[in-house]
C-alpha cells in the first residue's frame, strides 16, 4: 500500500532530505526548507510517498508556476515529481497525480505539468498522456521561455513540453 503525507514540518522535510541523498538526487540546501516554507504558506503542497514506512518518492503542486502561461491563467503546477527506481512502476507517480488532481478538481478545474523530453522522462511522458494531459501548445520551453526556430538549446532538464488537464 502506499502512503502519501504532506510535507508540514522539518521531521518530514529531513526524511526528505536524506531519501534524495540516498537516492543520488541533487537539489540546493535552501530548496528543502523553502519548499517547507511554500508549504506552510500555503503556496505549494508537497507530498512524500510511502511504501512499506521507506520513503518511494516526492512530488510538489505549486499553486505560482514558474511558467510564465500557467502563472498568468492561474494554472496550478505539479512540479519535481520524483519516484525512486525501486518504486516505479508500482503506482507511486500515478497516485501524485490523482491525489493533486483531487487537490485541484475542487479548486480550479485545471492543472498542469511539465515534463522533460529526454530518455530519462519517458515513462512519465507515457503516464500523463493516459492519464489525458493535452500538450499546451506552445511548443518547447527552456528555462522556462520559448523556443524559437532555428535556435539552439541543450537538452537538459530545463528543456520542457508541458501539458494541462481539464479536471
């Protein structure tokens, strides 16, 4: 069974921590305790997954994209979603989904993603397609702008296709 548990106070935000470094998952000092405090104003919600009391992952809903067509149409963002190897393919992203759709089902009608167009995305890229996320149309982003023909950019993690669902 997994367990999903918001992430609302530094006991929490440390299990976080230690998972990524456990798991080869490289993000500032400052990212851990600015998302805590998102979360306790209100500006994000992020979740840990659990597996067996192991932590299998983490996701984050950020009601403020950092896109900039998501932010101005007020489009909340899942955003970092993150299941560890041992845990794919066992429901773990498809439960961050459903339980931010429920989120958002209440509050706005629509959510978005973004996702990464290398190998390493590809099963993420599957799993919004089922889950019917439509491309935004706007084509390829990096670094949160658009790309224009002709242009150059390195595929990297800030190279994105992203994607809304109505809800």
């Amino acid at each position: 069974m997994i367990e999903y548990v918001g992430i609302r106070d530094k006991d929490a935000m440390e299990r976080w921590r230690q998972a990524f470094e456990r798991e080869h998952i490289n993000r500032p000092d400052d990212y851990f305790e600015r998302c805590l405090q998102e979360n306790l104003d209100g500006k994000r919600v992020s979740l840990l997954a659990f597996v067996d009391g192991e932590v299998a992952g983490c996701c984050h809903l950020k009601y403020e994209s950092d896109y900039p067509p998501f932010l101005e149409q007020h489009i909340p963002e899942i955003n970092d979603l993150n299941v560890f190897p041992a845990y794919q393919r066992r429901g773990v992203g498809n439960g961050f989904l459903e339980q931010f759709e429920a989120i958002v089902r209440a509050e706005r009608g629509i959510i978005g993603i973004g996702v990464g167009l290398y190998r390493d995305y590809g099963q993420a890229q599957r799993l919004y397609c089922r889950r019917g996320y439509m491309l935004d149309g706007r084509g390829l982003i990096y670094q949160n702008k658009d790309v224009e023909p002709g242009a150059s950019v390195r595929v990297d993690d800030d190279l994105n296709l992203y994607f809304t669902k109505q809800l």
